[in-house]
C-alpha cells in the first residue's frame, strides 16, 4: 500500500486544489452537455415524466409548454456552467454558479420520491430502484458536488475579502 500512495503521491494527486479544479471541470463539462440536449425535440419528450412529476418544477409547462420548458432548463443549464467556468477567475462568479447548480439538483432530487413506477414492486418496492429514478439518483451526487463548489467557494471568497 505505501508504494501506491507514494507513486500516487508523486503523479501530482496532491497538488493543492486539484480535486477542486476537477470538480469544477467536470460540472462545467456536465452542464454543457446536459444544456446542449435541451435544444432538441427528443429532450423535450423525454423531460416529460420528470417535469410533469417534479413538485418544485411541474409548474415549467403550464408557464412555457413542452418545448419552452426544455429551452428554459437548456438556458439555465449553460448559465450556471459559465458561471462555473468563470469561478475558475472570480469566486464571485463560481458562488453564483455553484448556487444555482445546488438549486437545479434540490429539484431533480425532489422527483425521485414522485417518478410512478420508480420502485420494481417485483422486488418488494424501495429501495429497488427502476425506470427514470435510477437516471435521477446520479443527481443526488451532482447535489453533493454542487454543496462542496458553494461552500469552497464561499471560503474563498470570504478568505480574499479579510
């Protein structure tokens, strides 16, 4: 074991920051591609169940329609992932983001318990995960991610202001 943490060690794993510029890379990343599927059709039509069963987001389709729904979550998408990338420069502009990131996953987690059919009843019901629930509990993690970008951000930002 000390020879694989010594060769870890010396890969740059424990460089300062790395973790947190690896986790924002990625959400940056996460949100572009994510966004970029809200432009088309067939990301409307597969957002149906989700928003239609979302308590803090059914509201998009009374206010925008199927299609405006999905640009508005596509806009949203890509707002917090510049907002991401530009936290690499501005801890202002990474607390926005991450803010926002940590908003759009308390409301794709809050679908989980709503999604029908979410839970094989074959298996005795929760927590046998089945359909689009599977999909969503990755969200879960990305809510995770989005809490640590806020708080270190914050900090540092709090930290440049002493």
């Amino acid at each position: 074991m000390n020879a694989l943490v010594n060769a870890l060690a010396r890969t740059g794993l424990l460089k300062n920051d790395l973790d947190y510029h690896v986790v924002r890379a990625s959400m940056v990343v996460m949100f572009f591609f994510f966004g970029y599927q809200k432009w088309w059709d067939y990301e409307a039509q597969t957002l149906i169940p989700f928003i239609s069963n979302g308590p803090l987001i059914a509201w998009m389709y009374p206010a925008f329609g199927i299609r405006g729904a999905s640009w508005f979550l596509g806009v949203a998408e890509w707002l917090f992932g510049a907002l991401l990338l530009g936290g690499f420069w501005s801890k202002r502009l990474g607390v926005l983001g991450a803010a926002g990131s940590v908003v759009t996953f308390v409301m794709t987690v809050t679908i989980i318990p709503f999604m029908p059919g979410g839970w094989a009843e074959s298996a005795g019901g929760f927590p046998a995960m089945v359909g689009n629930v599977p999909f969503l509990m990755k969200d879960v993690v990305l809510l995770a991610v989005s809490v640590y970008l806020l708080r270190q951000d914050v900090l540092r930002l709090r930290a440049s202001q002493a």
